[in-house]
C-alpha cells in the first residue's frame, strides 16, 4: 500500500490503472475518503468488504464522473430524480434508483437499486474521468474506515484504519481534509416521491427551495426492503462512549459549539465556529479523543439548520451504540 500525495496528474493516473487493474484506491470526496474498486470486477469488489470488514449484503455506492453515464447504471429514472442530480450534482447527494443489468448483486446485496453519486472533489473527479477513458464504467466506494466506526477526513485516518488490510499494489491518494466531513444525502428515488434515507449537506430544505419538492424523511425501520448501513443503530462509533446530556467527570472529552465554555476538568476536543465547521471537525475529533485513550465524550449537539441534521443524526447514532 502506498500513499500518493495531493492529485498530481501522475498521482490521478497511478489511481486509475490500479483501479482498472482490480486494486483498491482510497481516494478523497467532498464528504470522506472513499475506499473504491472498479464496480465491474467481482473479486475487486470482494476485496472492499475484506478490509473494511463489511458483512456481505450491505450495498456500495458506485462513483460516476458525470450524471450523462447514470444511464449505464440505472434505468425507469423518475423526472424528480433527474431534476435532483441536474441540480445537486457534482455533490454531497447519493440517488437509489433502480439498476441496470451492468449491476451486479456483489454491488447491491442482491437489491433490485443501486447507489450512485456523482461526487463534486476535483481530485475524485479527475481520478474517474481518467478511469472511464480507460475503458471503467464505475467506482464503488464506501466511507474508507472498517465497519461501523468513524469514517476517515484525511489520508492518515485511511491509513491508520486501514493500511493493514490494505496490499502493497493498492493506493491511498492524499487530497488533505474532506471540506464537508459527513457522508452524502442519501434519496431513495425508487417510488413516486424522494424520501431521504441519510441526511447530509444537502438538505430537505435546499431541495424544497431549488426544486420544490417536500422531502420526506423515510423512517430507518420504514422501509425494510432497502439495507442501509448507516442505517443500522450501531454507527459511527468511536472507542470512546459518546454521550449527549449529562454531566462531564473529569478527564472526559468535550464538543460544542465555540460559544459554550468547557465544564471544568473536561478535555475540550473541538470548538467548530458553525454548523458547517462542526461536520468538518467532528470525525476527526472523535478520533482524537480515542488517541487520547479517552472514555467517554460529552458532545452537545447543534440545531438542526443546514448540515446540522446531518450531524444530529450521526451523533445519535453514535451514542446509541455502546
Ligand atoms: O459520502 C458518501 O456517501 C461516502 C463517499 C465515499 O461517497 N460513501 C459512503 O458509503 O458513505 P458507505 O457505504 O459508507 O455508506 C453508504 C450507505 C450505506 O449505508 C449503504 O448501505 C447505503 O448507503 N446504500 C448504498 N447503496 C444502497 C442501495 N442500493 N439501497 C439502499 N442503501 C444503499
Ligand atoms: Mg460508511
């Protein structure tokens, strides 16, 4: 396993081939680093759910570099669903729609829909209109940490997750700290109306405004028949127990935002100015606190306005888990 610093053409090129030839290349989104392999090529693919040690079944999300290919990979798309990637793409947004035959179960867990984004990261662009001009149709990439723990904002958090499992012919690309921190909008685009079935920075509201869509918030136990990872109660969990009320001991880890002070003796880990800040901050954070061996993480959780949702959601699920 090698780490490539920043997108250098060559770095962008390296990534490519290896993709084609079947390794996994970490790489950076607007939102995480992704851990990705050619979505075509099964024993690549196989290889994600090694070293992530992801239970079969959970579906990925595969990585286009524009929404002109979504036809290889998806079909019956509704108007709704266009108007949302004509409006939100390159970005923070993932649409289930249902799938063509070029998608093969190993993607999807066997579901009849696929996951497909269409990230705004120059560098991850760069890497999949090189992959396409070699002939790939898709990158499949989760978030690049193992299963149900913290997702990576920098290479080094890939690398201190991963690079054990990782093989000396794949690649970690550095494109410095992810700009928006948690994991894409997901929308389920596979009935008459959009429901969100992760929140991210792009927001019912943002979608209500720009195309005036009522988004509804699908209910995690709503919709048994769609299999989402993030989706399970036990996620995003660091070491650490991470709790949302209460009282401080001391020597515990402490997040909120700027404008309220530390308890006495707790261990301030971040201190994001805003609702956008605290989603850049809070990952890494979290993985600060278990190197600093801490236990337990009182996190104060912002409002709800833009990506705030987002990470409300992440943080309940994150508390919830130990
Ligand atoms: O921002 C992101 O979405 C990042 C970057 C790398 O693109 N990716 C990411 O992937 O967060 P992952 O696998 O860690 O989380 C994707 C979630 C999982 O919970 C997965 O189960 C769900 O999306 N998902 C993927 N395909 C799906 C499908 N066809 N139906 C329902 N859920 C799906
Ligand atoms: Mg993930």
């Amino acid at each position: 396993m090698r780490i490539i610093s920043r997108g250098t053409s060559e770095g962008v090129k390296n990534a490519a081939a290896s993709l084609i030839g079947g390794n996994l290349v970490a790489f950076p989104t607007e939102t995480v680093y992704g851990l990705g392999a050619d979505a075509t090529n099964q024993n690549a693919v196989a290889r994600i759910y090694q070293v992530k040690s992801r239970p079969l079944g959970h579906p990925l999300i595969v990585h286009i570099s524009s929404p002109n290919n979504l036809d290889n990979w998806a079909r019956d798309i509704p108007e709704y669903a266009l108007n949302l990637a004509r409006n939100f793409w390159p970005g923070p947004m993932t649409l289930i729609l249902p799938r063509t035959s070029l998608v093969k179960d190993f993607v999807t867990g066997g579901q009849d829909n696929v996951g497909i984004r269409v990230p705004a990261h120059p560098i991850a662009i760069k890497i999949l209109k090189e992959f396409e001009s070699l002939g790939g149709l898709g990158v499949a990439a989760p978030s690049a940490n193992r299963f149900g723990k913290v997702s990576p904002t920098t290479a080094i958090a890939v690398s201190e997750d991963l690079s054990d499992f990782l093989s000396p012919n794949d690649l970690i690309l550095d494109g410095g700290p992810c700009i928006v921190g948690v994991e894409s909008t997901i929308i389920d685009c596979t009935h008459v109306s959009p429901a969100i079935l992760r929140p991210g920075a792009v927001t019912a509201d943002m979608i209500n405004h720009q195309l005036g869509i009522a988004m509804e918030y699908s209910n995690e136990e709503g919709d048994v028949k769609i299999k989402a990872s993030g989706l399970l109660r036990t996620h995003y969990s660091p070491k650490a127990t991470v709790f949302l009320s209460g009282d401080t001991q001391p020597g515990d880890g402490f997040i909120a935002i700027s404008s309220i002070n530390t308890p006495e003796g707790a261990i301030r880990l971040a201190s994001p100015k805003n609702n956008l800040e605290f989603a850049q901050l809070l990952y890494e954070s979290l993985r600060l606190a278990d190197k600093k061996g801490l236990k337990r993480v009182l996190i104060i959780q912002p409002d709800n306005g833009g990506v705030g949702a987002a990470i409300n959601d992440r943080l309940e699920k994150a508390a919830q888990s130990k």
